[in-house]
C-alpha cells in the first residue's frame, strides 16, 4: 500500500471499526468517554486459526481467564497513575500475581493487595510518565 489514495482507504477502514465500536457502547460508557474518564484503546487481537495444521499462538492468561496481553496493553495506554490503580484494583489478587509474572516483576508473592497494584501501576504507568518527564528536562 502506497499513496494518498492507500492511506484513505486505511483511515476510512478504522473510522467504521471506530463507528462499530461505539455503537456498540451502553449510554453510561459512551458518556465517560466523552467526559474523558475512559479511553479507546488498541490492544491486538489472536487472529482466527486458518487450518488445522497451525497451531494456535498462545495466549497468557490469569488464572480466573483474563487475557493478560490485553491487560498489558490497556495499562500501555492510560496516561496517568490512577487510571491504572483504578483498572487494577478490582482484580482478584492472583490475577494480579499473574500479571506481575507476565510484566517480569519479582518479589511479589508476599505484597498485600494495594502493594502489589502500585507495584504494577509503577512498572508500567509510573516508568513511562517518569521517562517523559526525564526526556522534558
């Protein structure tokens, strides 16, 4: 794909999924995202197996069916510390457990609850904002 006409095609394409998206979103939902209190957020999917002969690609997932890699990128796309505390806080605690494997965090097996949330919203939300405020200096 090259071209003005490739890249319109592209856009026109997502702006319908977008359009499908929401909606599909309740009134409450569609409203948060309005008002700003919720996101969008592009999280890749496992695409449907062709044949038999390939084997699915293994997904991660916690203990109670929480696809992780989408927990992953979720937490990727929120711009500020409580949105992840707020995403992470309901979450049983071995899903969390879970997600701290899938993240490479270690030591975490005896951090209560709240410990282990901020933990996680440090690895992932915490380093990228206090990145960007190293690269704004």
């Amino acid at each position: 794909m090259s071209g003005p006409e490739s890249t319109g095609d592209v856009a026109v394409g997502v702006l319908a999924r977008v359009g499908e998206l929401l909606a599909g979103l309740s009134a409450a939902d569609a409203a948060a995202l309005a008002q700003g209190r919720a996101r969008l957020v592009v999280a890749p999917v496992t695409p449907p197996r062709n044949g038999a002969d390939r084997p699915a690609a293994p997904t991660s997932s916690a203990p109670s069916g929480v696809d992780l890699a989408a927990a992953s990128a979720t937490l990727d796309a929120f711009a500020h510390r409580r949105d992840g505390t707020e995403y992470l806080t309901p979450w049983a605690v071995r899903d969390l457990r879970a997600l701290a494997a899938r993240l490479g965090l270690r030591g975490v097996t005896g951090l209560r609850k709240a410990e282990l949330v901020e933990r996680l919203v440090d690895r992932t939300i915490g380093f990228r904002v206090a990145s960007a405020a190293v690269r704004a200096r």
